[in-house]
C-alpha cells in the first residue's frame, strides 16, 4: 500500500475514533430536517438532490471527510460504479459510527474524476438507494483527479446532530 493511501485511510480512522460521543446520538431524537425545492425553480429530484435543506434550532452539525470507493483493505476497483457503490457504503458506515440516519444529511458535496453524462445514472441511482425521499441538498464537482490516483469519486457529507 502507498504511503499516501496509508496517510487517507489513517486519517479517516484518526477522524472516525476521535468523533462523537455515543451516549447521545441523534437517532434519541425526532430530528426533522426541512427539505425545500421551489415551485418556481427546476424540480432537482429526479436527479437525487433538493435545492435546499434547513436544519432545526439547536442542532449539531458533523462534517464527514470524503469517502472514497475504497473497500476496507483499501483495494479501489476501476470500475466507477464500483467505487459509487462502496463509497456510499463507507459514507453510511461514518453515519452508523456517528449514530446517525440517511435522512439527517443536509449536503452532499460530490467529486468525479473526468466527469461526463454518462456517470449521472449511476450517481442518481447510488444517492436516491441511500436517501429515498430525503435527498440532500447537494453539489457536484468534476476533477481531473483525487487524492490517490485510482480514486474516481468521493463524497463528503454534512450531517445535522441533535
């Protein structure tokens, strides 16, 4: 494994370890996140996202580091909706590890490697299994790379706490 492969995932877990607390964890809560998409606006979710999302008063907010498709040896395949595929489900292990729900995250913030049309099937698909009806609001960014040269897609998530 390369060295800056090591440095991402120890980070990952560094961050992961010292986070929350889990004696109080949102899911003791009815937290609501209020999702907005304006009548006079283009209707975002058929495409898995929504324009805006309000958080309730009091809420604390986590900010999950960008999951990439690495599975947990670290292995990347090349094939995109693979790395899709695992790197929601690395997501999901970060909001299990923080005690929270699909439907506590307010934004999603994508990165894809030479990012072209045909990729949007694939992230719709991904992001409307994960969140239903509760899409987060969200942001794509094409890149020419990431952080370890196999990579092809990341995902960072901002995720509302009570």
């Amino acid at each position: 494994m390369s060295r800056t492969v090591k440095h991402v995932l120890i980070g990952g877990l560094i961050i992961m370890n010292i986070g929350v607390p889990s004696a109080a964890t949102a899911n003791e809560s009815n937290l609501k996140l209020t999702i907005v998409n304006p009548k006079t606006l283009y209707d975002p979710t058929p495409n898995g996202y929504s324009t805006a999302v309000v958080t309730p008063p009091g809420a604390r907010v986590a900010y999950i580091s960008g999951q990439g498709g690495q599975d947990g040896t670290g292995a990347l395949s090349p094939d995109f909706a693979v790395q899709v595929k695992q790197a929601y489900a690395n997501l999901r292990a970060a909001l299990d590890a923080l005690g929270a729900r699909p439907d506590q995250v307010a934004k999603l913030t994508i990165f894809v490697v030479d990012h072209d049309m045909s990729k949007l099937g694939v992230l719709t698909e991904n992001v409307k299994e994960m969140f239903g009806t509760a899409l987060p609001a969200q942001t794509l960014v094409p890149v020419p790379k990431l952080a370890i040269d196999p990579m092809l897609f990341e995902v960072e998530a901002v995720v509302v706490l009570q």
